[in-house]
C-alpha cells in the first residue's frame, strides 16, 4: 500500500467512541494512549488496520481502536489472524494478548505464527498474573509465587516468553515496558515495520492482582541499573555511568560485569540481525526474575520468507502456468465419457 | 469345488447379465483399491452404472498376510440405473488367505471366488487362522473356485521387463485386474492409457505393468475359463458428458465451483485428518482458482484461520472428520455470535475417539445439531451420494454466504471414497451465490453526527447482518464474542437485548425452511402403509429396498432430506401423512429423535453401526417387520 496516499491523522482518529473499561491505574491504559499516539505516524490507513485478539483484560484492545477489529475466543488470535493475514496481505494486521492469553490457552496457536512468520504484530502484555479471572497464577509467574489457586506457592516453572519465541523461530523478538512510552512505541514501530511475524513482550502492571511486579526494573528510580538496553551494533552496557556491561565468557554463557574490570573491547556487541537466535537466547535468558538487571530493546530481526508473500507468489505461479482456473475444464479432468 | 470345465467353441463368447457385484480383496500391500479404482472407472468409461464401497483398514501396512491387514474394494456394476454397491457380491477376489477368511461371509452362494493360489502356503495360512488349506478340502464347496497362480505367473510375465523380482510380484494386482477385465469383457484401453500416464516417467516398470495386465487378460482367453466370461451391456443414461468421482472430489469441487459461483476466493483451513483429507489435498491442487489452503497447526487453528479469512472477505471453509468438529466447537459458536460466513465440512466415521477412523458412520448428526455451548443453532446440509457432494457443497456455501452464518455439511466416509458416475454440469446452469459487502455508512453517530458502519444491521427478510469488510474506507467496525446490541454490535449486557439476539440468531437460521425445497415424497404417495426417512448416504440402499418391497406389492413411500437445520417446511405434514414412519440411520437413531422431538410422531428407528453402510436387503427387512408391527 505504499503508493496510497495516506491522509494525516491524530489520536483522536484512532480512538473509537466506547468507554475503556479496564481497572483505573492499569498498565493497560499506557499501552493503549501508545499504541493510539503511535499510528498517526506509522503512514497507515484506519480501514486498513485489523486488531484481533483473544480473552483477557488486554483482549478488550480492539473495541477501543478505530480500526477493523475482532475480539475472539481464549487464545485462538494467533490462529485467526493468520488467517485473516494470508487471506488479505494488504492488511495491516495486529494481534493483542496476555501471557495466559498468548502463553496458556494459546501457546500452539503462538509459536506456529511465529514459525510460520505470517507478517502479524504480535502485543503480548505480560502481567505474569491471571486478572480477568481475579488473580490465578499465569503460565509466566515465578514459582512458588502464592495466588488464590496456588497458596502455597505455584509449582510451575514459568515460561520465559522472549525464549520461547526464539525457540519457535521469530524473526522478530523484543521487549517493553509500560512506563516508557517512547521505548514502547519505538519497539512497536520496528515491530510493525517487520515484514514478519513480530513478537513485543510489554512488562504490564496489573495494580489490583500482581501490584508492582516489575517495579524492581521499571521506575525511573531502578531503570538505569536494572534494564539493559539493546541496541543494534553498540555495546550492551547498561549503569547510571555505563559503567557495566555483559560479556560472554569462555563456557559460552552471559555475564553482567563492570566495564572497568574487563576493558571496553570485552563488552558484547548487540547484533540483532545474527541469522543464528544463540546470541538473542542468551540474552533472553540473562534474567532468571525480575530481580536481576533484565535486557530491554529488539533482541532479534532478520529478514526471511513471509508466509503470505510465499502464499501468494504460488498461487500467481499456479495461474502463470495453467492460466485462470477454468471450473469446466475442471470438471472434466478426469476420465470422461460421453452418452 | 466345481472344476472350472472348458466348453469348446465359446471361447469369446460372454454371456449377457444385467449386474455383476465383485469384490477385489488382498493384503494392504496388495493394491486392491487401486485394482478396484481401476476396474470402476474402465467400466464407468464403457457406460455402466456403477457404485463402489472401498474398505480398507486404518494401519497403513498393516503386518502382512494378517486378517485384520485386509483391504477391499466392492464394485457393482450394471445396465440399468443403481444405487448402492450391492449386497453380496457375486465374485470375490482373493489375493491371500486373509482375504478368503475375512471375506468369505459375504459371498452370496454359489459366487465365484478367483483365487491366488501361490499366497495359500503354510506361513500365510496359519497367519489367516487356516489349521488346513481351505483349498485342498470341502469347506469351499457351494462355490465356484478358480486357481490361479497369479504371483509367478506374473513373475513369469514381466521377465522381459527386466524389473527385480520384488517390483515384478508388485504387478500382480494388474493381473488379477487384467483376468477379471476379460471375464467381465472390459475394454482394455482405459486400464491401458492409465498405466502409461502413472508409469511413463519409469518406462520398466510401465513395461512390467503393461505386460502383467496383459497377461491376466490373456490367461482368461487361454486357460480354459470360457464358460465365466459375462458382458454387461451400457446403462441407459441421460445423454451428456460423465466422470466417474467419489464424495470427496466432488464435495471439493463443489467448494471451487462456490468460490467461482459467489465470485469470492476460497480459503481452506484444515488440519489432517482421515476420512476428510482428501479435500485439503484436491482444494491445494488448484491455486490457479485462487484458492488458498492453509494446514494448520490442529483443528481449532484450522477453522480459526477460516474464520480469520471469512472476514477478510473470503469463503471460508474448513474440513474435517467427528473428532475435529468437537475441537472446533468453541469456534462455532464464535461464528454463530459474530455471524459470519463459514462452511465445516464433517466427513463422518466411527466414533467416538477415534472409533473407525477408516470405516463409515453417522453418527454425528446430534453433535452437528446441539454440540456447541450457549444457544447456538446453525443450517446443516447433508450429501446423499458420491456426486451430490458436489451440489450439498454449494447448497452449504450458498446459505453460509447469503445468511451470515457458519453452516455444517456432513457427508461419511461411505460418500467420501464410493464412486459413481456422474453427468457433469454446465458450470452456466449452477446458482449465482454472489452476497454483497457494505460500502457505505448505514447509521449516524448520534453524539459526533458523523456517518458510521452498524455491522448488526439486519435485511428484514433474511435477518443476516451487514457485512463490511476490512480494507473499506469509513465503515470500521469492532465485533466479538461478547454479547453485543443489536445493530451497533457495541457490547450489551441487557437481559433484554440477550434474550432478543438469542431470538434473532434462532429465527434467522428458522427462517431459511422458507428457502430450501419442500422435501419430495416418491412411492405410494397417496397410500402407502409406510414412510421411509433418510438422511445421508443410506439414501442408495433405502431407494433400492422400496422400489424391491414395492415390486412385492407393499405399499411404501420414501422422503430423504438434505436440510437437516432447518427441516423443510412441509416435513411434518409429510410425516402425519403416513401411519408409519421409519428412519434407517448409520446411529442409533438421531434423526428419529429430532422428527419425534419436533413433530410428535412415532418415528421407528434402524440402526446399523457396524463401520460399514446398510444393504437394501437389510432395510427390506426392517420395512417389512414395521409393515407387520400392529399399531
């Protein structure tokens, strides 16, 4: 759609006439006033924007955009919106989830999006909590982490999502948080501007279930030295003075250090576009909890073979070589005789 | 055992019968559907009517020489219009010992079995249960038997070939097909100019095919089997061009030709799964129609993605077997709230699990009707025969499209792997099932004053709801499965508003009995004793049963129904007409339970689910035990 002339629009355009809903104080609202500031400079239209999604407080995403949307069924957004996308690539479609949404009920429908790279964006806030249920442990809270179903603590390992994407072969990995708007909406600009499936990890506040679950990290008082920031070809430092940085050591594994004790020239070099994901794993997996310094930016985008694109370069194909199906000739493949 | 007696003087001289029923039998490996594929569509070429039952078993290969790694293909071919495959067959075709023991009851007596005599050595003997060999004492007395040693004949045969010697016992089913095209006075060219087209690429093995046909027919001409040569004369038929198709070929190209009829693309989501597979491999042979198959991940990503692409605008189809539709459920009912358009074609087998995975049952047609949460009704179409899957796939994409709703179509594994013959239409005298799409706003905003799209905006007539599709400038619009209002379709908890969609998506789908055919009563109209009701492919077996019990002097009358939801409008009329009604169903009495249930009549059920479909004689006598029962 390049060609279009696409008219200029504000918030104002993006936003549809029905009163938000979620909880007042929810990481929710930040997201949304992001995304909705965000399109007026995406250069796309509204009628050709598609938000769908699944169940769950951030599902209700779509009735607040004025955009085409679908709100579906528990986790089955990934799958639907594939559909939609090979079945319409000149739309611009996003899928918008939470982590029991996109992780739980819907985690086959999500790494197979991924794998497929059918060109969708992918928002995944991660609140690591159940909220529309009334606070169940979610497929990303922490062991032992005591909710209304697990009070003794859960017994589930929880998945890393950024690592279960790369193991599903996203070509397109990053992470945000809520209280930083122009990093949230940096990263779901590259991300819509990925011609590919394109997974976005926002660390979500949930105030009424899982309140202040990624304060360690995310306030402006504990950012500098708990979030790493990623940035193509720079080296990955993170401190109020960039004073440390991570290394990947002689066993193959990451480490946080001081710059000083290395030297400048040891610090890793982010390299986002590295074909192989290792690189972009081992920095998935340098925090174990949100108590450890934890890495924020794109972690990985290469470019490879969009499904859609692929779908559609075969059926021209099928048409250059036998022309516009013809439904008679058809009918009449087969062995025919005539009375 | 009756020797088979040469008779000077008639070699080549076939006698005339008006129907055969032979039955091809062998190992998994032995390529007996294949041979009975075959054997059909030369006999389809020649002009007979014809039907077929293939059975085969689930395992892929099963272990060799086994009872339960059998593989059978039944074949009825004649000269005059039929149905069904026939009961028993006259001609059995056994390739092993397996074959003989498992399919010997069905054997009508004094049939003929061609048998290969080299399989029945001790080994596969004893792994067909055999203590001694069946051939060598008096247990096959009653029937006529021909010996045959098709395997080193065959060996024989293709040497010149040059083929190793495992390719060349391969051939032997090509034998068997060529001695039993000279018995039933095949023409040989269509058997021929097939093995040339599959083969060509490997001209030994083409060669050693040729040569084992071949040598089949030839063993019928030379070894003395005159006196077993029969001809079977063209079936009177309407004139026109035929092709002999099987269920679910037609059924898929039922769905190309909707796509070209709604002038819409067709979009396919589907995950593997037998007996429907078949579809998705046909529907992705032809991209060049613009039609997109997407497999997916499991079941409910498959119509997931359908419904994904319904709106974006395309014809949504997704196709499966029982055991997918329950995965689907939840979907549906998505469908059904957001009223949008989508075929879920259901190849029914035996249940429940995974039941009969290769054998047919239909035994979903209560999960087809109530199966989903929430009130959540929808059309049901049902295919009756081989090539009406094609007309059932437009009927089902014509009512999906025109009302705004997902809509069933069941067919069964019966259907989807039996062949006839079938009159190709004139793609000029199909239905135009083109729908509309919104283009332009259809309310004002009454706080803004600015023009906006209602997407639950409904044509009085039908009640379907205006469709806008993405990509449309002005007209966005959100739609979920939360209950929403009528008209905007913004979110509506009002108990009102529920109750009234609730109303509203049950008298949308009612509604449609105003547009579909009255059901047809066919028999003794006026005064039969007896209605039979059908619904699916027990149609062959029921129109065969009435017309022979009708032949006896009873009178019988017949109504099979291809809407399931909603029923015909005249149905229960029909059904009061009559002070009997019963129903043969491959259940154990769905649609029995739905006419009592609606219409209050006694409605008495047959049941047949043994994984394979009734025979007429079977139906006779549950028609002629009802004409009995005292009311």
């Amino acid at each position: 759609m390049t060609d279009v002339q696409v008219p200029l629009t504000s918030r104002k355009d993006w936003q549809s006439d029905q009163e938000v809903r979620w909880c007042p104080g929810c990481g929710d609202y930040s997201i949304l006033t992001a995304v909705q500031l965000l399109m007026p400079e995406l250069g796309v239209n509204r009628e050709n924007t598609v938000f769908v999604s699944g169940i769950g407080c951030a599902a209700r995403f779509p009735y607040y955009m004025n955009t085409y949307g679908m709100h579906s069924i528990h986790g089955r957004a990934p799958a639907i919106a594939t559909g939609l996308a090979v079945a319409r690539p000149d739309l611009d479609v996003w899928v918008v989830g939470g982590d029991g949404d996109l992780l739980s009920i819907g985690g086959n429908h999500l790494i197979h999006a991924l794998r497929r790279n059918v060109n969708l964006t992918i928002l995944m806030f991660n609140n690591q909590i159940y909220g529309l249920t009334k606070g169940q442990f979610s497929p990303t809270s922490a062991l032992g982490k005591v909710t209304k179903s697990s009070p003794m603590g859960s017994l589930d390992a929880p998945f890393n999502p950024l690592a279960v994407a790369l193991g599903a072969g996203a070509t397109f990995v990053a992470r945000t948080h809520d209280m930083d708007r122009p990093h949230m909406q940096e990263m779901m600009r590259r991300a819509h501007d990925h011609k590919g499936a394109a997974f976005v990890e926002i660390f979500q506040n949930c105030n009424v279930f899982n309140d202040g679950q990624f304060e360690t990290l995310t306030t402006r008082a504990n950012r500098d030295d708990m979030l790493i920031p990623l940035e193509n070809g720079k080296p990955v430092r993170f401190g109020k003075e960039k004073e440390k940085g991570v290394i990947i050591s002689s066993d193959g594994a990451a480490h946080i250090v001081n710059v000083a004790d290395v030297g400048e020239d040891a610090i890793l070099i982010h390299d986002e576009a590295r074909p192989e994901p290792g690189l972009a794993f081992m920095l998935a997996h340098l925090a174990s909890s949100v108590n450890e310094p934890t890495p924020v930016g794109v972690f990985r985008a290469v470019q490879t073979i969009e499904y859609a694109d692929a779908n559609a370069k075969q059926l021209a194909a099928a048409q250059e070589r036998s022309g516009a199906g013809d439904l008679s000739a058809l009918l009449h493949s087969l062995p025919t005789w005539e009375v | 055992m009756t020797d088979v007696q040469a008779r000077p003087g008639t070699s080549g001289n076939a006698e005339q019968v008006d129907h055969v029923v032979i039955r091809f039998a062998g190992d998994s490996g032995d390529g007996m559907q294949l041979t009975g594929e075959r054997f059909t569509t030369a006999s389809a070429v020649f002009g007979n009517d014809l039907a077929t039952l293939p059975d085969f078993p689930a395992e892929i290969r099963a272990p060799t020489g086994t009872i339960f790694g059998v593989s059978a293909f039944q074949v009825q071919i004649a000269d005059h219009d039929i149905t069904n495959p026939g009961d028993a067959p006259s001609v059995l075709v056994c390739m092993n010992p397996a074959a003989l023991a498992s399919e010997l009851d069905r054997l009508e007596p004094g049939g003929t079995i061609i048998v290969n005599s080299d399989e029945f050595d001790e080994r596969n003997l004893t792994k067909a249960g055999y203590t001694e060999n069946p051939l060598e004492n008096d247990s096959l007395a009653g029937y006529k038997v021909i010996l045959v040693a098709m395997t080193s004949l065959t060996k024989e045969a293709v040497k010149e070939s040059g083929v190793k010697s495992r390719d060349a016992e391969r051939s032997k089913n090509l034998f068997a097909l060529g001695l039993v095209s000279w018995m039933y006075t095949r023409p040989l060219d269509t058997t021929l100019t097939w093995i040339k087209e599959k083969f060509g690429k490997n001209e030994m093995v083409m060669n050693a095919n040729i040569m084992a046909f071949k040598a089949g027919h030839a063993y019928g001409e030379t070894a003395e089997l005159a006196g077993n040569r029969y001809s079977i004369k063209p079936a009177p038929q309407k004139p026109g061009v035929y092709t002999s198709i099987n269920g679910n070929t037609a059924l898929a190209w039922g769905l190309v030709a909707a796509g070209q009829l709604a002038k819409l693309p067709v979009f396919l989501g589907s995950y593997p799964i037998t007996p429907a597979s078949d579809i998705l491999h046909e529907l992705a042979k032809h991209k060049s129609f613009g039609i997109r198959t997407l497999q997916a991940e499991d079941e409910i990503a498959g119509i997931g993605a359908a419904l994904g692409a319904a709106f974006g605008g395309h014809l949504a189809v997704t196709a499966t077997s029982g055991p997918g539709v329950a995965l689907k459920s939840e979907t549906m009912s998505l469908a059904i709230s957001l009223e949008l358009p989508m075929v879920i074609v259901d190849i029914q087998r035996g249940g429940p699990s995974t039941g009969l995975p290769t054998k047919t049952e239909a035994a979903d047609l209560m999960m087809a009707m109530y199966g989903r949460h929430g009130e959540a009704p929808l059309p049901i179409v049902a295919s009756y025969s081989p090539s009406q899957c094609f007309d059932a796939a437009i009927e089902a994409c014509r009512i999906a499209l025109k009302y705004r709703t997902p809509v069933i179509l069941l067919s069964d594994g019966y259907l989807a792997n039996g062949s006839e013959p079938w009159l190709i239409p004139d793609p000029s005298t199909l239905p135009d099932i083109s729908t509309t799409f919104a283009t332009e706003p259809n309310h004002v905003n009454e706080t803004t004053g600015e023009p906006e799209h209602w997407p639950y905006v409904r044509d009085p007539e039908t009640l379907a709801r205006s469709w806008a599709l993405p990509g449309t400038p002005g007209l966005m619009h959100r739609i979920g499965g939360i209950e929403k209002e009528d008209g905007s379709g913004n979110i509506s908890y009002t108990p009102e508003n529920h109750s009234h969609m609730v109303d509203t998506r049950a008298a949308k789908v009612a509604g449609i009995a105003k547009d579909i055919p009255e059901v047809a009563v066919t028999g003794d109209v006026a005064d039969a004793d007896l209605l039979v009701l059908g619904w699916g492919s027990t149609w062959g077996a029921i129109v065969t049963a009435v017309d022979r019990r009708r032949a006896k002097g009873r009178k019988v009358a017949q109504a099979h129904l291809t809407h399931l939801n909603p029923f015909p409008a005249n149905l229960g009329e029909v059904l009061k007409r009559y002070p009997k009604v019963l129903v043969p169903e491959m259940n154990t009495g769905h649609l029995a339970k739905l006419v009592r249930a609606e219409f209050l009549v006694d409605a008495r059920t047959v049941s047949k689910v043994r994984g394979v479909p009734f025979t007429a004689a079977e139906i006779e006598v549950a028609i002629e035990a009802e004409l009995e029962r005292k009311l």
